[in-house]
C-alpha cells in the first residue's frame, strides 16, 4: 500500500485503482502501518516457538531485530507522509534481517 501511496499520480493517469488513489493517500498509510504492526504483534508467537527449539534463538533474535525496525518505520510513516520512501526501504531491510536469519539458522542446521 505505500508503493501505492508513492506512485499514486502515475497510477491515476494509468487508471490502476489503489487504496491510495480510491480512497486517499493517508488512508493507504494508516492501512499499512496496520497491517504492518499486526505481522509484529503476530511475531511473538515465532519467538515463542523457536525458543524452545535448540538453535531458535537465532531466528528469534532476526523476528526481534525486524519487529524493531518495522515499529519504529511505522511509527515514523503516521508522524510524517514524506516517510513513505523510507518505510519502503526500512521495511525491505527489516524483512532482509529475517532471511539472514534464516539463512544462518539454516546453516547452523546442516553443520550439525
């Protein structure tokens, strides 16, 4: 919803419909921060379950980092519109830190 958000003058004259052009620019922002902080207040539950595995903690320290990351993008995206190109890119490193640590957990794994 914020690329949405970002594109939505060349979405308007290719006449895609969006949250953003449909229904206004904030309100595509405050969507996504929602959704956004639901995937966060959902994590917990990846924590929860990897701490019990022997090697989780890694994968938990990443959903940590992310949720961190993801939060704090949030937060900045509703005190100011001109975030939007910042969250994208906070957001996409967020998601990045998680896969790094699945990557590791993964080669933890197959070394032992």
């Amino acid at each position: 919803m914020v690329k949405g958000a970002i594109d939505v003058a060349g979405d308007v004259r290719a006449g895609v419909r969006t949250v953003a052009n449909v229904h206004g620019v904030r309100t595509a922002l405050v969507l996504a921060v929602v959704f956004t902080l639901i995937a966060v207040f959902i994590s917990p539950l990846i924590i929860i379950y990897d701490t019990k595995e022997p090697y989780g903690l890694v994968l938990s320290i990443g959903v940590l980092i992310t949720d961190i990351m993801l939060t704090y993008a949030s937060i900045m995206l509703l005190r100011n519109n001109n975030y939007m190109h910042r969250f994208r890119f906070l957001s996409l490193g967020a998601m990045a830190v998680t896969i790094v640590a699945y990557l590791i957990l993964a080669l933890i794994l197959m070394i032992h």
